[in-house]
C-alpha cells in the first residue's frame, strides 16, 4: 500500500522532530543508532522521512532520547 502526499509529510515532519530532540540533546546520529542497537542507515531512513517506523521503533526511539513518546509528534 502506497503512501498518501499527506502521510509522507506527516512521515518526514517526524523524522524532522527525532533530529530536533536528537540535537537538543547533544547525540550524534551514530550513539543513537548504538542505543537502539539500530543499523545507522535505518535510523537515516527514520530522520529523513523515507521509512515509516513502528510503534515499538517510535517507544524505543523516545526511551534512548528520554523523552516521552508524545514529544515526538509535537511538531
């Protein structure tokens, strides 16, 4: 199933707030993929917007940036 316009937005303003929250909090894009125990490509394909991560990616995601799940989707 193919992706609407608005839901690849929708996909890429979340890879934009990861990298936002990643920044803020001073981790390089390499640490985090190490605390996921995530390949760095898949979390480039995350912070780019070209993949649309699960649920359980999105609460890992939150838990290694210790921030609650609903901060990633305030953008």
């Amino acid at each position: 199933m193919s992706l609407t316009k608005e839901e690849r937005n929708y996909i890429k303003k979340l890879g934009k707030r990861i990298v936002a929250i990643r920044e803020e909090k001073g981790i390089k894009q390499k640490e985090l993929s190490d605390l996921l125990d995530m390949d760095d490509g898949s979390l480039r394909r995350i912070e780019s917007g070209r993949t649309n991560p699960t649920t359980t990616t999105l609460l890992s995601l939150s838990n290694a940036l210790g921030v609650d799940i609903s901060e990633l989707f305030n953008f």
